[in-house]
C-alpha cells in the first residue's frame, strides 16, 4: 500500500514540475526516488531549531519525533512517526502528506525543504 502511494506522489510531483515548470518538485520527486535508506529522516528539534514561526516546511523523507516543536509550521513530510504526528498537531501545526502540500501550493512559493 504504501509503495503505491509513494509512486503515485512521486508521479504527481513529476507532472506538476513540468507543468508549472518548477525544479522544487522534481527535486523532491528524485529524493523520494531514493532507496528507504537514503531517504532523509528529520527529528522535530531540527524543525524547531532552523524554521521561523510560520513557514511552509516540506521534509522529503520521514519526520521521527525527538524534540519538541513550540513554532506554528504547516509541516508536509511524506512519512511519519506516529509521535511526531502527534507533536506536531499539539503544538497547533498542521501536518500534511505533500499531496495534500500539492493542492493547497502548487506553485511551490515560500516552501522549504528541511532535511
């Protein structure tokens, strides 16, 4: 289930880079790309020590829960810990998959990859 999901985000963000002809997707299409192992793995202290109160954050790999997260973030990863999902709604962010980061900013303006 969760290899065709991931092809189906992978193959969304491809067509949305040629589309609006933006390189940020197609990075985050190549990173996901990646074997498992190389893939990036964020903890929420990293997120807290390097992202300003209400930034866009996209981690394009999995977002573990070590840390606490005192800033609002609209955090889109593509895998989460269940305790990292949970912090980060606790501290009244909004975690999102990056197909639901897709739909609501599609032309990729003010998102930062951290990772």
């Amino acid at each position: 289930m969760k290899n065709e999901q991931l092809s189906t985000t992978i193959t969304a963000l491809k067509r949305l880079a040629i589309e609006q002809q933006r390189p940020l997707w197609k990075r985050v299409a190549a990173d996901l790309e990646k074997p498992t192992r190389q893939r990036r793995v964020v903890n929420l202290w990293k997120l807290e020590q390097h992202a300003k109160d209400g930034e866009i954050i996209l981690v394009p790999g999995k977002l573990l829960g070590d840390g606490i997260l005192t800033k609002k973030l609209t955090v889109a990863a593509a895998f989460y810990s269940g305790e990292a999902r949970q912090k980060v709604a606790a501290s009244g962010s909004t975690p999102l998959t990056i197909e639901e980061l897709l739909k609501k900013h599609a032309d990729g303006k003010n998102v930062r990859i951290i990772g």
